[in-house]
C-alpha cells in the first residue's frame, strides 16, 4: 500500500511487482460530501472539510471527495466551506497562515477539534494517495468572474508545482453554462460534473449541454429536483452520464435517490461499502 503496488507471491518462482490499478472515479456510488463525517467519540461531525474527514473516510473505503474552497486574505484557497460559520466567523478571511494554525468544527458545531487544510495540504494528500479524487465546491456561483478565474488558477499552479497528473484527478463543478468556459481558459481539466442546485435551466438542456462536452462525466442534482423526470433521466444514461442526488443522510432519501434513477449519491455518511450493503438488501427484500 505504501508503495502503491501490488507484490505478487509466485511460490516457487519468487515474487512479482505490478503497478496498482484503480476503478474510473465515476464508478463510485458516494462522493464524500465536505470530506465525509467525522465520526468521534459517538458523535458524527459534518461539513468539517478536514484531514480528519478525508483520513477517516478513505480508510472506509471511500476515493472520492467533494471539498468546499474559498479565497484567503492572501491569495490562496482554504478548504473550507465559508468564513461566516466557520474560521472568523464574521466573514472575515483568514490569512492561510492563520486557518492552518486553528482548528475546525463541524457545521453549527463550536467544539473546534479537527485539522485544518489549504489546498496545497490537500493535494499533498493526493499525491501520496494516487487513488483519491477530488470534487471541488468553489463556491463561485457568489463571487466574480475574476475571483472565480483565480481560483482555479491557484488549484492549476499548485497541482503543477506537485505533478501535472493530479489534475485529471480535479473534478471542478460547474454551476452554470457560463461558468464552463471560465474554468476551460484557464485548464482543460478533462473531467467536470454539473451541478444544478444554482442553474435555473431545464433539466433536458442540462443534459445536452453536458452531452455536447466531453469533459463532463456527470450530473448532480438535490434529491427530487423535479426537472430530472424519468424521460431526462433515460436521456441522460442514453447521453453516457451519470447521476448524482445530494445531499444523502438518511436511508430514505438513499433508497430514494436508486428508484429515481441515481448513480450515486454525495453523502456525508455513507461509504460506497455502506451503500453496496444497503442497496443489495432493499433489492434483497424487494424480491
């Protein structure tokens, strides 16, 4: 695991070395949402964005995560979810200096216990662990043009100072058609997904837009968005999308989302081992 390879036993013969192999990032059915929960002496920490989240949830099983990045005061990306609930508090940026020397919480959670990081951390991260995939929340349906073209010129100058190779294993999310081609003059990032929680569109010119762009793999709407009928849906799948509902807490909406066609879901919860388990049971139980 350290090294990344798998050490094959030949008995007789000795032993052999391959190159590990890893599963396309779309065929996985959970996107750990803010890095996963933190789960700590019986309680469960959401949105803590943290070392803890994404330390815990890969050793769950989990490769695929969404972060939320928001600018410091001094031109760099935390990852964070915003500086009103978390950090200052008041909306006041921290310097990156100041975020990584404090600690973070859960959402609405004043018990600030777990680890900070920038998005050099994060990547570092990625680095060792050439398995995990990143899904970014820029947030930038809130912030201008120019702050959202600096953002993911920070995310491209970072990852280029570690290893070209970890932008394949950037997934930004697009809000908006407009949105799509900001983020491409700045990097042709080969994946994206969609995300319509903010798009006002309708959901067949969603799936034409992405069908028309190569670089998106994905869809993610809120659980029961209206505007992915079966009909869309079939579309959608007939386009070679996939379809993700988010945000996923409870058995429920998880079963739910399956019946309404989902791929996947974000969750900050359930581990693709924990989807796999419950949804052979509910086909289990339904036959």
């Amino acid at each position: 695991k350290i090294l990344n390879v798998n050490v094959i036993n030949e008995s007789l013969g000795g032993y052999s070395i391959e190159e590990k192999t890893y599963t396309e990032w779309t065929d996985t059915v959970s996107v750990m949402h803010a890095g996963g929960a933190v789960r700590k002496d019986l309680q469960v920490y959401f949105y803590t964005n943290s070392q803890e989240a994404l330390f815990q949830n890969y050793s769950l099983g989990a490769r695929v995560f969404e972060f939320d990045l928001y600018p410091t005061a001094d031109d760099n990306l935390a990852v964070v979810h915003d500086w009103e609930e978390f950090g200052s508090f008041d909306g006041t940026a921290y310097t990156t200096e100041e975020w990584l020397n404090s600690k973070t919480g859960g959402m609405n959670d004043d018990n600030l216990q777990f680890t900070t990081m920038d998005i050099g951390i994060l990547l570092d991260n990625m680095v060792v662990n050439p398995d995990i995939f990143v899904v970014t929340d820029t947030k930038s349906f809130a912030l201008t043009e120019d702050e959202v073209i600096r953002e993911f010129e920070i995310i491209r100058d970072e990852a280029m100072k570690r290893d070209s190779e970890l932008l394949n294993r950037i997934i930004p999310q697009i809000y908006d058609f407009d949105m799509y081609d900001v983020v491409k003059d700045v990097y042709d990032f080969p994946n994206m997904i969609f995300t319509c929680y903010i798009s006002t569109a309708e959901g067949d010119d969603i799936v034409d837009f992405c069908a028309s762009h190569g670089e998106f793999k994905a869809i993610t709407a809120p659980y029961g968005d209206t505007r992915f009928d079966t009909d869309t849906v079939a579309k959608l799948k007939d386009d070679g999308l996939k379809l993700f509902y988010h945000t996923i807490y409870d058995y429920n909406t998880l079963v739910g989302s399956y019946m309404l066609g989902a791929d996947g879901v974000y969750s900050g919860i359930f581990t693709p081992r924990d989807i796999k388990e419950i949804m052979n049971f509910s086909s289990t139980a339904e036959e």
